[in-house]
C-alpha cells in the first residue's frame, strides 16, 4: 500500500509518502513541504498549495491519502489555515477517487512512538528509525506528513475493514 501522508499548514504544509503493508519494513518514497509565503493573499496561497497537492498526488499515485485531522488551538488565525488547507487535501483526494482517511495528532503519536504524547523530537526520531533513514526529515511537518502515512499503513487498514463491515451489516450484507 502506497499513503501519501499531508501534515496540513499554510506556511508549510508538510506531504510524504510510504510504501509498506503490515508486518513489513515500510519505505519512504518521498517527501517534502509544500511552502507559501504570508504576504500574499490567502486565496493564491491555497491555490498554491492546492496546486502542489496535486502535483505530489499525480507524481506518486498514492491508494490512500492520510491527512491530520485538525484540533482546536488558542490561536484561531492558525486553525482556520490549517483547516482550509486539510479540505484541499480532502477535495484533491476525492476529485481522484483516492479513499482518505483523518488521524489526530495523539493517533499518530501513538502509532509510531507508542505514546499519544510524544514530542516532535521523538515522532521524528521513530520516523526516522521506522523507515530506516540516515537522518530525520526536516522541517517537523515533512517527519509528520510521513509519520501519518505510517499511521495509516498500520491503523487505516483495519479501521476501512471495520466501517466495510459495520456498513455491510447496516445494509445487510448488501453494498
């Protein structure tokens, strides 16, 4: 399974992609940021970003897309950007049929560190390790775009398996 992970951000917005499946050695494909700058004006930051999104998405063709779904902060100038950013990923995905699933930051700390309350230090440290790298991906938002699409790989099968189920029961085994 390749997951293209998307840490959601208006400055950067953090995307990285994995390639691995239960029980076996995950690889990093790629990663990277998506940047805009502050001073110019929100609508050509998104479409920037959105653009980038969909150059990542056609460049490595990913069969799941992992966004981190957005928490409320004190700050919220920073959770409207962040939120913005997350519906264009959500929005590129489902323009391509791609299944997308949302992790909170905790699920993801949880999967790669075993802690919901890890640091960055140590997401980026488990990353690191987890995909056999040489040195930890830089900035934090391009180690936390590939720390959600570990957490995919790991959690979004089972969880897809489990609403596949509960949706069959629903429906009584029809689809």
């Amino acid at each position: 399974m390749r997951v293209l992970g998307v840490d959601p951000g208006l400055t950067r917005c953090g995307v990285g992609v994995v390639e691995g499946s239960i029980g076996r050695p995950l690889t990093m494909v790629d990663v990277g940021v998506v940047r805009t700058t502050a001073d110019l004006p929100i609508e050509e930051r998104l479409l920037q970003i959105a653009r980038g999104l969909d150059a990542w998405i056609d460049a490595t063709a990913p069969d799941a897309i992992a966004v981190e779904r957005v928490f409320s902060q004190a700050n919220v100038k920073t959770v409207m950007g962040t939120a913005q950013v997350s519906g264009l990923a959500l929005v590129a995905a489902a323009t391509r049929g791609i299944p997308v699933t949302m992790h909170t930051p905790s699920e993801v700390k949880a999967a790669v560190t075993g802690s919901g309350r890890a640091d960055k230090a140590q997401v980026g440290a488990m990353v690191t390790r987890l995909l056999r790298l040489t040195e930890m991906p830089k900035p934090a938002d391009a180690a936390d775009a590939l720390a959600l699409a570990i957490c995919h790989v790991w959690r979004g099968a089972a969880t897809n398996r489990i609403q596949a189920a509960v949706a069959a029961r629903a429906t009584g085994g029809r689809r």
